[in-house]
C-alpha cells in the first residue's frame, strides 16, 4: 500500500538555484511535500545545463538532487512577481538562495509575503548569511570551505579525506535547512504564525566542527591534519588492507584489548606504552605501525571476519558500486527504480529515514521539468487557458 508520507498536504515554493539549495529542498519533498519549483523561462536552474553523465542524453543532476517540481516560470516581470505572489499565498514554505536582499528588491522578500501568508515559513538560504560583512559576496560551498580549512573538516564531513599531504579537497555538504523548517512547522502548529529562518553555508560548517573547535578553545592551537585519524584517540582511522583498507576506531580502552586479541598479539596488552588512551595518543606512529602491520597482510573480508568476531568497531573501504551493492544496504532497500521522463526506468538513491510501520513505501516521482505543463497555475489559482497564453505570451511562463 503506497503512503504519501508525513509531509503529504504541505506545499513548498523553491527558489533555489544550483547545489547549496536543489540538494536542501528535496529534503521536505522526499517525505511527500509538494514541491513547486520556480526558474528562469529560458534556461531553468543553471544545474540544468551542466554536462549529462555519459551515455545519457539529458543531465542527470537536477533530477537527482530535486525530485518533486513544478514548470519553470518568470521573475523579472511585473506579471511573473505577481504570479509567484498568488502562489506563496497559497503555500507554507518557500525556500531560496539568493544573495541577501534580491529577493526583497524583487517585492518576495519575507515581510512582503507574510504580510499576506502569515503562516508562510521563509527559509533564506547564503554563503555567509543575512548579516555580518560578507552578506553581499557570491559563495558557492567551495569558497565557503576556504574559512573552515582543515582535513578533520573533511573526514567529519563524511568524504574520503586526501592523505597524501596534498591540500585539503572538496568537504562534504551540510544540511541543516530540514531541521530548521521542520522546527518551524511545529511551532507553527502551536502558534499559527510562519518565520524567517536564516541559513549561512559557513555557520553550517563551522557547526560541523564539534569537538575540533574545543581543541583549539581548550589548546590555542590548531588541532593538525590527520587524514582519517582522530586527533586523540589511537588506532583510530584507515589502514592498508592486502586488497584494499579497513577502518579500525579504538574508542575506549577495553577495544584495544580486543584489537590485540584480533591480530594475535595479545603481547601489546600487557605493554606499558600502549596501557591507556593517553599513552597511545603519546606514541601515535608506533601504535599505527603495528597496527597497519598485521592487517596489510591480510584480505580486507578476513579482517572483516576477524574484527566482526572479536566485537571490534571496523569497516572495510567501499567504492561507490561496492557500497550501494552491500547486503546491508540490499535488505534496506536504499536503491530503487523509478521511472524518467527521458530515460525510462533508472536506479535512484532510496530515502535515508525510514517509517518501518508504513513499509517505507511513499512513492518518489521523478518528473521532467517540463512533463507537467502549469498544473500548479490551473489546479491552485484556476487559471483559464487564457490566462495561461497571456503569460506565456509575456514570457513569464515557459
């Protein structure tokens, strides 16, 4: 039995262009929000044009990273802002990222909207935020990273960190969009009023930090780049496996007893050098020499099997086709097939929170922009087929 999901009755109005916004709005969509997605008549969002995986006749990213849309429509027109004026009033959320105050020049900033859509819950999302001296810079994630440069960034951020003493790669992508406008809703629900939420690139990575922050309170100093390994705790990271690499994470003491235990050498127990976290911090390189030494002789499934029986914290390293192929991830169900509008049946990435008592079986469309022609503008605003040319006629439809 199909399930729309928890979010089946809201409507999102989605601004968003390129990365920072289409990954963020497909968030509320995925558990059965209703998405309208506004772009530019001509072109769409610029992630539209960028190049088609190969084989494929069609760039596959917008599709990927927003899966509920809507027609593409007009803003720079006296007829567009009125249209998308009429929609907000008839949705709960509306989510951007443009540079701070294009939006108000343009008569959509928030305090215009809401002063028709009270209830209407504004998520404005930027580079560096609504206020502060870089409010007004361009920013894509790359750029924002520059301020939060550290490896640790990089690992806690869930992307393969670059050990090779080359400099810090591409971090991975943060998203604290959802949480925000869930938090809204919920207030909303007691109170009866939307709000503007502020979203800053750089505070979501900064936020990232965690601990690393405390290190440099608590230190005044820089914790330095470890790559995959924990700035205290030790072994704790990747290490050579014959076929590949595994990770080892040492959290308390008793795990070092057992990771001796695995690799047969129960005479580290009993060394004094390695007796507690503190000394195995103090003789890091040691630690991982003899750690890496063992492992990188055997095949990363028996260390697998050997950590797996000694109830040590592991993983092997999977590439991306390994990873999505796991049992785990089979028997979870997070690759599934759905239909394209252009590519026919084609495997996508399942939903990462699950309902077990609804089987998880909402559905995921995934349309192509233009494969819904104006439902939005004839089922929410009943307007005629008249109406309808005339915009198109402005250009403020495609």
């Amino acid at each position: 039995m199909s399930w729309a999901g928890p979010l089946q009755g809201i409507r999102v109005l989605d601004f968003t262009r390129v990365l920072a916004g289409r990954i963020g709005i497909c968030r509320p969509g995925r558990p059965g929000a209703e998405v309208l997605k506004v772009e530019p008549p001509e072109t769409g969002d610029e992630t539209r044009l960028l190049p088609a995986l190969p084989r494929q006749r069609e760039s596959l990213l917008p599709e990927r990273e927003s899966r509920e849309e809507e027609p593409r429509r007009g803003l720079k027109t006296e007829a567009g802002v009125a249209l998308v004026k009429d929609l907000a009033a008839h949705c709960d959320i509306l989510v951007e990222n443009y540079r701070p105050g294009v939006m108000d020049r343009l008569g959509l900033g928030y305090e215009a909207l809401s002063a028709t859509n009270p209830r209407l819950i504004y998520c404005a999302i930027s580079g560096f935020g609504m206020t502060g001296p870089l409010r007004d810079r361009p920013s894509f994630e790359h750029r924002v990273a520059g301020f939060v440069r550290c490896a640790e960034c990089q690992w806690r951020s869930r992307r393969r960190t670059d050990e090779t003493g080359n400099p810090p790669g591409r971090p991975g992508r943060w998203d604290q969009r959802p949480i925000g406008i869930l938090a809204a809703l919920y207030e909303r629900s007691i109170t009866g009023r939307g709000r503007l939420i502020d979203v800053s690139l750089l505070d979501g990575m900064i936020g990232m930090l965690g601990y690393l922050a405390q290190l440099a309170f608590f230190t005044g100093e820089d914790p330095q780049p470890r790559g995959s390994e924990h700035p205290n705790l030790v072994p704790y990271g990747a290490f050579p496996a014959k076929d590949g690499s595994i990770i080892i994470a040492c959290l308390m003491n008793s795990f070092w007893e057992r990771i001796c235990q695995a690799l047969q050498k129960p005479d580290w127990i009993g060394d004094p050098r390695f007796a507690t976290i503190e000394k195995r911090r103090d003789n890091r390189g040691l630690v991982n020499e003899r750690s890496a030494s063992s492992p990188a002789r055997k095949p990363s499934q028996s260390l697998v099997e050997l950590f797996t029986q000694y109830n040590v914290p592991h993983a092997p390293i999977l590439g991306i086709q390994a990873a999505l192929a796991q049992p785990q991830a089979v028997a979870r169900e997070m690759v599934v097939q759905t239909e394209h509008a252009v590519l026919g049946t084609i495997p996508i990435v399942n939903r990462a929170i699950q309902f077990p008592a609804t089987g998880n079986r909402f559905p995921l469309p995934l349309r192509s922009w233009d494969s819904t022609p104006m439902r939005s503008c004839q089922s929410i605003l009943g307007l005629t087929a008249d109406k309808i040319a005339q915009l198109r006629s402005l250009k403020v439809i495609a």
